[in-house]
C-alpha cells in the first residue's frame, strides 16, 4: 500500500499477459484487474506513479503494447512506455501516470481506460482475451483557504462619548474674554473677537483641538481688526 495525500492507495497492479504461440504449450491468456483507482488533491501534487507489471508466461515472445484514453479528452493519464517485447518467463513494469497539475483539474470524477494488446512475435497469434480494457477512476478532491482575523489588537484614537462634561486646556496664547464667537469647524473651535477684562475689543482668539486637548495660533495675516468683528453662525470659512 501507499499513502497519497492521506489516502491509502494501492501502488502496484499486476497484469498477467500469457503469451500466445503455436509452438509448444497453451496459448496464452490477457488477465488484467477491472479497474484502477486513484485520487489526489485539487492543485496536486501529482500522486506517484503507479506501476502494472506484465508477465509472459508463453513460450514465444510478446509483444506488447498499451494506449490510454480519457473520457473528456484531456490528457490526465500517460503510459510508459507504450510498446515493450517481453521474453518468455520475463516481465515488463509500465508506468501509469496522473496530471491534475498542469491539466487544472477541477474537483470531481474523471474516468478513463487502458487499453493492452499482446501478440506472438513469431506468429503474429494474439494472446487470448487481447486485447483487454482496465478502466481508470480519478477523483480529485476539493481544497480550501481560510482567513481569520484577530481584532484583539485592533484600538481606536479617541475616547468613547461619555455623555458628560469635563473641563478642557486653558488658552495659554491669548488673555481671557467675554462676547467673543466661537466657530466649530468640524475638527477645531475658532475664537475670534469679543473684549477682555479690560473691555477692550479683541481680534483672533486661538483654535482648539480636541482631540489633543490643545490650542493653537490662528492665522493673523488679512484677518478683520477687532473693532469690524462680527459674530457669526455657520460652517467656517478657510
């Protein structure tokens, strides 16, 4: 026995060709096994080959041959070799190999035959029963991938909405004010205008992040001065 890809398949299937002659002895008769089996994974690897022995029991020489065919034509199936003379009392070992790899098979059965046919070199008599037809049974088995993912690892960069209030960063970049507008831009706050402690008017206040939980300075070059500063609603302007 032999192992193929986690199947148990029988390697060695002989064949016995007893040759036919006129010259002394009885003629001979073609005896082969019904079928060969073999199965392999989708993609291969290519099982091993398998090996049909021929033996001459005649007393005249044999000459051999064998040809493969496959039911949807494909060639999954060779033999070699194809023609061999066998001395009386000797034997021949031929090579039955199976191709799913460079054929592509996909999943399922595919059948086939083997066909051999023996003769007497120094009659030309056939063999009895030649020429005899093996059937051939591949099944190629179906194979998968699977992907799985770990999300342990998979964080997030902001914290989840609590529902509540907490204080945010002091503005260290400019002095405190009153009346100012505070514009949400959808990623930051933009302060502008308004009047300190003082009650002076003030222009540009900073902006806040809050994802950082930090200010920043806002750009200052053609900003309006803080005595034409309007309060405004709405998407900010860039």
């Amino acid at each position: 026995m032999h192992s193929s890809l986690g199947k148990s398949v029988v390697v060695v299937s002989a064949l016995l060709l007893l040759a036919a002659c006129n010259t002394g002895g009885q003629p001979g008769e073609l005896q082969v096994p019904a079928s060969i089996q073999q199965e392999v994974n989708e993609g291969g690897p290519n099982p091993a080959a398998r090996t049909v022995v021929v033996t001459n029991s005649g007393t005249c020489e044999l000459a051999l041959s064998g040809t493969v065919a496959t039911a949807d034509g494909r060639p999954w199936v060779s033999l070699a070799p194809s023609n061999a003379n066998v001395a009386p009392g000797a034997n021949v070992n031929l090579s039955l190999s199976f191709d799913v790899v460079s054929t592509s098979l996909l999943p399922g059965n595919y059948v086939g035959t083997l066909t051999l046919t023996g003769t007497c070199t120094a009659t030309g008599q056939a063999a009895r029963g030649s020429p005899k037809t093996v059937a051939l049974n591949l099944r190629v088995t179906a194979i998968g991938a699977a992907i799985a993912v770990d999300t342990t690892s998979v964080g997030v960069d902001t914290n989840p909405v609590l529902d509540q209030w907490r204080g945010i960063a002091d503005n260290a970049l400019y002095t405190g004010r009153t009346g100012h507008t505070a514009v949400w831009t959808g990623r930051e706050m933009w302060i502008f205008g308004g009047q300190n402690s003082a009650s002076v008017a003030q222009g540009v206040g900073g902006k806040y992040d809050p994802l950082v939980d930090g200010w920043a300075n806002m750009p200052t070059a053609s900003a309006p001065s803080a005595a034409r500063a309007t309060p405004r609603s709405g998407p900010a302007r860039r």
